[in-house]
C-alpha cells in the first residue's frame, strides 16, 4: 500500500473478526510501534498482547472492577462480551520514570505514537483496528491484574483483527480550517 494513501485513509474499525494475527503480522505491528518517536530514546512503553481465553480473563478483570455494584446478568454479559470484540487485544502501557530533561508527558506522548503506529501497521497490512480506553483504562483493579506498575499508565486497549462488514466513511476535513500560517511577531517593548 503506498505510503501516503495508508496515512490519508486509515480508519478506526469496530466490528473484528477472524483469528490471531499470525507472528509475521505481530512483529510487523510491533516494528512499527518500536519505531515512534522517542526524545531520548528512553523506550518509554511496553506492550501486552491478549488473545484466546486470556481474553475472557480480561473480561473477569473488567467485571471485578465493578467492586459492590449490582449488576444484571445482561450488564455482566455486556461487560465481559467486550473483551471479545476482536481475536487480539494490544494492551499499550506507557512506561513513565523520571528524567532530568524529559517530562512524563513526552514520554506519554511517545507510547501513544507507537499506538498510532501500531494502528497504521495493521491497516498497511490489511486489518481493521481500534484505539478504546474508558474506565477500564483506568481502574485499579485491571490495572493490578495486567500487572501495570505504579509508575505506568494504560494508553490504550487496541483491538485488531479482520474488518467485518463496511467500514465508516472518511470524513471530510478540510486542511485550511486546521492549519493557519503564523506571520511571525517581534516581541512588544517594554516586555
Ligand atoms: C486515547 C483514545 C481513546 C479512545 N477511546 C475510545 C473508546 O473507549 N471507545 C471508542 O469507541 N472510541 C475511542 N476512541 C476513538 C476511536 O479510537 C476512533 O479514533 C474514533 O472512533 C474515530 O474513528 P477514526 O479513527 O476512524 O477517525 C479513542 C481514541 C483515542 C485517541
């Protein structure tokens, strides 16, 4: 696929299907992610993959998140079906420490490229994707059973798989009511 049409056309997919991305597919979705932009090359990320049952693992996290909340067995149903939503589930953490010279923010800033990059990988090799977070980003309770340290934080849960069905149109932005041309301007005496 070429370069620029990937880039102007690739869009978020929801309905996913088919099996586990075979390994070739997997280390091309990480060598992309590895290569995202990185001030100071501290590797600020790491990256879980959820596939199969450990999924419906996943699911369980989610439901013991709800701690005393009274569910229905639909709303329960709901919440772990979530999981299932795609054969592989990229858990992107952002791995946060501190640096003389480089904020946290950068290097969260950094982990979410390599999510980006990782979402293009997919779409250049011919898989839908999609970046979800919510709550369950978040908790305390998924964030213990996934193993995610106190210094890191959850950037996303990238589910991918094979499109099903029709994917969403592109929208139509246009560049100029975005990007404006900054004239320059010298500083006002006296300040
Ligand atoms: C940090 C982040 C978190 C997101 N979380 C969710 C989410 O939890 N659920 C959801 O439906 N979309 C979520 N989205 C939006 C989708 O990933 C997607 O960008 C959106 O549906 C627009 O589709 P497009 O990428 O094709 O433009 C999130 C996007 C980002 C960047």
């Amino acid at each position: 696929m070429d370069a620029l049409a990937l880039l102007h056309e690739r869009v978020s997919v929801a309905r996913l299907g088919g099996d586990m991305p075979d390994q070739a597919v997997l280390d091309n979705l990480f060598k992309a992610a590895l290569r995202a932009p990185d001030h100071g090359m501290l590797r600020p990320w790491r990256f879980l993959t959820i596939g199969g049952d450990a999924r419906l693992a996943l699911g369980d996290l989610f439901v013991a998140a709800q701690g005393d909340a009274v569910l229905s067995d639909l709303e329960m149903a709901r919440l772990r079906s979530k999981t299932l939503r795609a054969p592989l589930i990229v858990v992107v953490v952002a791995v946060l420490t501190e640096h003389p010279k480089i904020p946290q923010l950068e290097q969260l800033l950094s982990a979410a490229a390599a999510a980006q990059n990782l979402l293009l990988a997919a779409h250049a090799q011919g898989l839908g994707a999609i970046w979800r977070t919510g709550d369950m980003a978040y908790h305390e309770v998924v964030r213990a059973g996934l193993g995610v340290a106190a210094h890191e934080q959850i950037v996303g849960y990238l589910y991918v798989g094979q499109v099903e069905g029709k994917t969403h149109l592109l929208p139509n932005l246009s560049v100029a009511a975005y990007v404006t041309d900054w004239p320059g301007a010298r500083p006002v005496e006296g300040n």
